[in-house]
C-alpha cells in the first residue's frame, strides 16, 4: 500500500510540472531569426504622444504578436518582456505627385534604475521602402548602415556584450519590422527615427494612402509548425492563455484604458487642382499654402486603433490619365509611369457568372469587423442578377459550403444566404487553406458540359495568418478560371497578404474600414466585377529597361498601369498593347518630359525585391533568389528579408546587466474583448491541472484509509 501511495504521488507531481510547464511561456529569445511559429494574444497600444510614466507596468511574453508600434524591454536572464512607455511619436510625411516620404519617430524611456535592452516592434505599409535608422541618446546621433542580415545581427550581438548601445533592424514581414537597442542606461530616453518611401495608390479617379497603426495577431495553423516547437492546442494558437476583461461582471471598477494617441503632419503637393480631400476615420486640420499645396494635420492626435487613411481627388474634368516622374542616378536613370487605360462607357457583362463568396468567421473577426463582412457580403448577394449562381463558403477553425453546388440567384436562393449569414459568429482559428480549397478546387465539375461563365471568388477577411506563402503558392497552382477578389474587412487588416493574394488571383483588393463605407465600397467592387477587363498586357519601351512589375496583372475599370524602370540612357517613349473585351488594344505614352522627383531608385529597388519575393516562393532557385535580393537590397540600402540596418555607438555606456518595466493595452479598434471572443489559447495547462489534483486526492484518500486500517 505505502508503494502504491508513492505511486500516486510521483504520477501526481508529474502532471503538476506538466501544467506548469504549459503554463509557462515559451521563451525565444530577441536574438533569434524573426518568423516565431508561436502565438500569443496580448494586446498593445501604439502609444503615439505624451504618455504618463507613472503608469503601471504590463508584461507580455512574445513580442511577435505585436497589434502597433511597441517598445520592450528585456530582462537579463529571464523570460517575458515589459512594454515600456512612450514619451512621444511623431509621423511626417511629405507626398509629392505619386511619392510618398515618411518619418517616424518615436522617444521611449526607461524609467527603471537599472540597464535595460529593448525591442521596438511596428507596421508599416506592404509596399515601404525602409532605408533609414537612426537613434538618439542625449546629444548622440547614430545612424544605421546596412549589411546583410547575419553580419547586421552578429555586429549587435557583439556591441551588446561590450556594453555599447546600439540597435538593429530587421524585417520580419514585408509589412512588420523589428527594431532592437541594446543597453539603454537607467533614466535614459532614446529617440528612434525610422524613414520609408512608398508609392501613392490611384484608383478610380481618387489618389490613397494607408498609414497603419495597429496589426490583428497572426494565426498560425498548427500544421505549419516545425516537429519539437511547442504544442498547439485545437484552435491553432500557442503560448500563453491571454487574459480578457469579462463585460458581464457587475459592479466591478475596471482600469481606464491608455489613450496613446499619434501626432501626424503630411505636407501634399499633388501637382494639380484638387477638389476634396479626405480623412476616412480621422477628423484632420488642411490648409492650402498655394494652388495643390496643402498642409494636413489631425484635429485631434488619433487614438492607434484604426489605421489612417487619406484619399485626395483632382477637380472634375482634370483627372490625370498619364504620370512620368523622372530621376538621374549615378548609376542610371529611374522612373514612374502611371498610364490609365480607356475609360470609356461599357455595357455590363452579358456572360453568366459564378460567383463564390468566402467569409471570415475566424475569432480575429469579433467585435466590428463581423457586422461590417455581414453587410458587405450580403450587399454583395443583393445586387446579383438572377441568370448568375453563386454559393457561400465560412471558414474559422473548419471551412463549409452553404451548398454542395451554387445555385441560381434567384429571390429564394437569395432569403435562404441572407439568413445564413445573419446566424454566423466569429469563433475559432483562421484555416484559410481549407476555404481556399472549397472556393478553388473542383471548378470544372460544377460547370455544366459546354456551359460558359465567368467565375469570380470573393473573400472577406482581415487576413490575420502567418502562413502567406502557403498560401500564395496554393493561390497559384489553382486559380485555373477563376479570378480572386480580396475585400479587407476591420480596422487593422493584413494588407501584404490580401494585396498580394489578390494580385496572384488577377483579381483586386478591397479596404472597407467601417460599416458605414461598406455600400460605397462594395459597388466599386461590384463595378469593377461587371466590366470587361484589360489582360494580357505587355510593355515595350523605346530603350533597353529593366522594369517591375515585370508580368502586369488583369487591371479592371479605373485602375491604371504603374511601373518602376531601370535605364542606361533617357527614355523617349512606351507602348502598351493588351487585349480589351477581346479585342487588340494599344496605347503610347511619349516619356520625354517628366517631372523631376527623388527617392525613385528606391522604389524601383523595391519593387524588384517583390518580384524576387514572388518568384522565390513559385519555386525558382531559393538560394540564388536570396542573393540577388541582398545584392539589390545592399546596393540601395534598403531592409528586406536579407538585408538590416544596425547602428552601433562606439563608446561603452553599459555598467551593469538589463531589466525591464510597463503599458496597459489596446485591442484594434471594434474589437471584441470579452472573455472567449477570440481563439484561446488552449494549452493543455488546464487539463492537466485537474488530473494532478485528481490524483493528489486520490492518494489523500488512500492515504486516510491505509490509516484506518
């Protein structure tokens, strides 16, 4: 009996120190490659501006799962890092024509008395160029060289040791980036200035532009996970279980929530009459100095929930049809080219089609962003004609058609979607391989013999995976017929992945914000899905040119051609022959004005560092892909996935080892934060937990009752 006692005890323990072992974060430490396979929930604010520092700490466990721009601070020797408070961020942007330049800085401080290293974690757009770091310590300016990325990180590792501050930058996504500092002295405040180029978006006789400020956490599917990384629970997510705030409690005072908030100055020239400028979900101050000269200002610094978006259209009549911006290099010379195809008055398709659409219903999808998918998607059924079919795909942790094959869009198809939708909830992982595989796969056999349609997949999502390339790759091996058409649902949604998803699908993508910009956005959609399309496109210039995107993409109504070249010599002019509603189409474009811009080189360089990207991940040689995108990169000194920046401050500051200190935080803006809205995490903590105490109370019993006896 005293054996089998022990027995229980041993077996007892065991499951309490595999409790705790689950319990526990999973650690990986801030100098390891970027690309983490773990995911943690905790919600950070982009503290933007004049932010208390008697606020009480807050401690996260995985800085990868950043939601905005966060400073952490590392504790020698231990797990977890502490979000530290920002004194103060700024963001200039200055646009001219077609090009934007921005400048973000931000002043963090250490308000321990001990040595602290840090990691500043932030989203920028899909598309920025970043080329410059530089940070600040007192009167000290050091700026940031690039090298490739294993010379970059050794360099900081080795001034870490020395006790030299230091940071380094990487990319971790084309649209996420880490900045680390090493060794920032107690009391100290350090200034980090981060630079980017981007190109302006134009679509429909209206320019954009995106700054974001907050990233929805990325769901990994479990797998994607390598064998030995910690183990994910059924709703694909790992680490630690996030604490929610539960709403339904009564009578319990909760903490007030940080009002970080961002402080934004844009200096635009468009170079031309405009006619209304806009902020979407920003109030802002505009001044115009002179004729297309304005300054623009928030009327109120902006809480970092909601991504900021600005848009400026050009007085009626006097939409541009034609750009060329022009730059001398020392190594040749760059250019822009934006060309609008005919836009001329055409009648709606008279082919059927078959339209698929997919929704989100994924637990990154509570709060705000469900009603704003349901809306759109049932705006979406509303407006089809009866002689197309559709059918309805939802996806969270599973994926489902609403029918085994589309049905007529006839009165009671349409009452039978709209209901169905009304009963969805947002819940569980983010499995967007399986409703890529219902919305892709089987398109032949659900066409009748010698029936013709155009097919045509929307998918409504904020796009929160980490598993893009698998995704792109499962894109491209089976879209076949069908064209992909991405809408973005939600304050904060993956803009890399839908972007470029819906590039791979020669469809488009779609930004809806809000509810109240869903009508207005999905007719766009919808006229851009029932006009005939621009395909098969092909660029030739009257000298030698390297120029990306090297394969241009379907365009549809109010979408222009944009380029990025490359030339030995002056450009004098370009052909663009395609074909329109299948028939030949042409049009020229004489380059022998254009208008003096820099930065251009950049930008170009970026581009083909994305071309590189896409045909790495198609399968060409992986290893000489890589080198050719650190050699691009190194040349124009630009982060990529091959490339950082790192600064290194030559002097020893550092006298003792690190630690940390804290930040209360945001989810993205209409998020839901009650208990369960989102996936937990699920480890088997809880679980085992109960099993340990199960079998201490066995053995408690056995114990009395040996006793007794």
């Amino acid at each position: 009996m005293i054996k089998r006692l022990r027995f229980v005890i041993v077996l007892s323990l065991l499951f309490t120190l595999g409790a705790l072992q689950y319990a526990t974060p999973f650690f990986k430490d801030e100098s390891n490659d970027e690309g983490s396979t773990s995911q943690s929930k905790f919600k950070i604010d982009l503290s933007y501006e004049s932010v208390q520092a008697n606020q009480p700490p807050v401690y996260v466990n995985d800085y990868q799962q950043v939601e905005q721009g966060s400073f952490f601070l590392q504790k020698q020797g231990q797990q977890g890092y502490l979000v530290s408070p920002l004194l103060d961020t700024r963001v200039d942007m200055n646009i001219t024509g077609l090009i934007a330049r921005a400048k973000v800085t931000q002043t963090f401080t250490n308000t321990s008395d001990e040595w602290v290293n840090g990691i500043y974690v932030f989203p920028l757009p899909e598309n920025a160029a970043v080329d410059h770091l530089e940070m600040q310590i007192g009167e000290r300016k050091i700026v940031g060289q690039i090298h490739p990325k294993q010379k970059a990180k050794a360099i900081y590792q080795q001034a870490k040791r020395d006790g030299k501050k230091a940071s380094l930058l990487v990319q971790q996504r084309p649209n996420l980036f880490k900045n680390s500092v090493a060794n920032i002295g107690p009391g100290e405040s350090i200034k980090v200035t981060i630079e980017y180029q981007q190109t302006v978006d134009y679509q429909n006789d209206t320019f954009s532009l995106r700054f974001p400020t907050t990233v929805t956490p990325r769901y990994l599917p479990k797998l994607n996970l390598d064998a030995g990384t910690q183990e994910i629970a059924d709703s694909g997510w790992g680490m630690t279980q996030p604490e929610y705030k539960d709403r339904s409690r009564v009578g319990v005072q909760e903490e007030p929530e940080p009002m970080h908030k961002v402080a934004m100055h844009i200096a635009l020239n468009t170079g031309f009459s405009v006619h209304k400028i806009r902020s979407e979900f920003h109030p802002i101050h505009q001044l115009e100095k002179q004729a297309g000269v304005y300054e623009i200002s928030l009327q109120q610094d902006m809480i970092a929930n909601q991504d900021f978006v600005l848009s400026w259209q050009p007085q009626p009549g006097q939409d541009p049809k034609a750009a060329h911006f022009v730059q001398r290099h020392q190594d040749g010379f760059y250019g822009m080219v934006m060309l609008m195809p005919p836009d001329e008055e055409t009648d709606t398709l008279s082919l059927a089609r078959e339209v698929i659409f997919v929704i989100d219903t994924s637990g990154s999808m509570s709060g705000e962003a469900m009603p704003q998918a349901k809306q759109a998607l049932i705006y979406a059924i509303e407006q089809l004609p009866e002689h197309d079919r559709f059918n309805l795909v939802e996806f969270d942790s599973t994926a489902k058609k609403m029918w085994s094959r589309p049905r007529v869009a006839n009165a009671h198809s349409k009452s039978s979607a709209v209901e169905y939708i009304e009963n969805l909830k947002a819940d569980g992982g983010t499995e967007m391989l399986s409703a890529l595989q219902l919305a892709l796969g089987q398109q032949s056999s659900e066409l009748s013999e010698n029936e013709t349609r155009i097919r045509q997949v929307i998918f409504i999502t904020d796009g929160s995976v980490g598993n893009e390339v698998s995704l792109f790759n499962y894109i491209h091996h089976n879209l076949q017929q069908s064209r992909l058409f991405t809408v973005g649902i939600g304050s904060a949604p993956n803009s890399f992945f839908m972007s470029e998803a819906a590039r791979m699908g020669k469809g488009t993508f779609t930004y809806i914000g809000s509810t109240e910009s869903v009508q207005e956005q999905m007719q766009t959609l919808f006229t851009k899905l029932t006009h005939p399309i621009l395909r098969d496109l092909q660029v030739n210039f009257s000298e030698d040119v390297e120029v990306y995107p090297r394969n241009l993409p379907d365009l549809y109504k109010g979408e222009p051609i944009m380029l990025s070249y490359r030339a030995n010599q002056p450009v004098d002019n370009l052909s663009v022959t395609g074909t329109l509603k299948d028939q030949y189409w042409q049009q020229s474009l004489s380059l022998e004005k254009g208008g003096g811009e820099t930065g251009l080189n950049v930008l170009w360089a970026r581009r083909k560092i994305a071309q590189l990207g896409r045909d790495k991940r198609l399968g060409q040689d992986y290893d000489e892909m890589n080198k050719q995108i650190e050699q691009v990169a190194m040349a124009h000194h630009l982060v990529s996935e091959m490339t950082s920046l790192v600064a290194v401050d030559v002097t020893p500051s550092a006298l003792s080892t690190s630690k940390d200190a804290q930040v209360k935080s945001h989810l993205p803006k209409g998020q839901n934060q009650a208990i369960g809205s989102l996936p937990q995490t699920a480890t088997p903590a809880q679980l085992q937990w109960m099993l340990a105490l199960l079998l201490m109370g066995v053995g408690l019993c056995t114990a009395i009752f040996t006793k007794r006896h």
